[in-house]
C-alpha cells in the first residue's frame, strides 16, 4: 500500500467527532483526520507488505494519524532490523509533541526488540532524562515504563527515575507516577 492510498483511506475515514475529541486531548499536536486509534491499529494490520520506509515517509507528514500510524507500522516490523528500529525511535523522539504519540512510540514501537535491546534503550532514556525538552523527559521515562515490563534492572530503573522525580512539567510528573505505580504493582 502506498502512502497516497493511505492519506485518501484516512481522508475517507476521518470523523470530525474524533477531530474534535483530539484537538481536546490532543491539542499540541496540530493537524488530526480525525480517524479513532482502533481504526489506525486496524489499517496497520492490512498491509500487506509494510516496510521501513512507509514508516519513515508516514513519519513525516503532518498528521496525527500519520505519524500514529508510522508508530503502529514499526511495532510490526521492528524485529525485522531491530537496529534500524532503534534509529528510527531515536530520530522520531526528538519529533514528539503530544502524549499520545509519545507513549506509544516508547511502549509498543520498542516492545518487540526492547529485550535484545535492553541496554542500549536504558542508555538513551538516560540521555533524555536530561532533555532541556520535556517531550523527550517524558519519551525517556516512557522507554523506562517498558523495558520494566520487559524484566530490565528494576535497580536501574529506579535509580534514574529518582533523577527526574522532583521534574515541574506535568506530563513528565504524570509519567513518573505512572511508572511508580507499575513497579509498586
């Protein structure tokens, strides 16, 4: 599937309840179609053939649903490169604006090659944990967030989330509750 079959399918799809919903909860995103999350998910399992590049051209556009579904399309294919996953979620990090893409990026984008990649994911959250940009704070507690529930060093993991507790921004403080509770469970 191309990506110009792709924008027309969004297009085709949009809703403005959802555009409304989004610009709501969304906001600093921008651009939106308007299409639910469970529609993207579906999308993303109809390709039939989804490559890197679809992921990295999706990426780019200035859409919501683009770059949420670019997210979906790499969590499916990540264990074919892991290595190039890892690039990928590094370059598109420092393109996070909204929570939504962010936690998705950090969750199911690295899911399938966070084990294998464990530490080299560690390193990097360790690296954003002092982003003068609290997307990428937030991106990097969110990578934390995952390889937790991959069985990564709960040491480890706490010891840099006591780095970033005393964080002002919000949605970094959100995070790092959301992680505490996880580990407390």
């Amino acid at each position: 599937m191309k990506l110009s079959e792709i924008r027309k399918i969004l297009q085709k799809k949009s809703d403005e309840r959802v555009k409304l919903s989004y610009l709501k909860f969304i906001h600093s995103c921008g651009k939106f179609y308007g299409v639910k999350i469970p529609l993207l998910e579906k999308i993303a399992k109809e390709i039939k053939e989804p490559n890197f590049n679809l992921v990295e051209s999706l990426w780019k556009g200035k859409f919501f649903e683009e770059k949420m579904l670019a997210v979906k399309i790499l969590a499916r294919i990540s264990q074919k490169d892991p290595e190039r996953t890892l690039k990928l979620v590094k370059k598109f990090s420092k393109g996070i604006s909204d929570w939504a893409i962010c936690d998705t990026l950090g969750t199911q984008g690295i899911r399938k090659v966070a084990k294998e990649k464990a530490q080299e994911i560690f390193n990097f959250s360790k690296n954003l944990a002092y982003s003068k940009n609290f997307w990428q704070r937030r991106f990097g507690i969110v990578l934390l967030l995952e390889l937790y529930r991959q069985g990564f060093d709960k040491k480890k993991i706490e010891n840099l989330l006591k780095t970033v507790e005393g964080d002002k921004e919000k949605y970094v403080q959100k995070v790092v509750l959301w992680l505490k509770n996880e580990i407390k469970k």
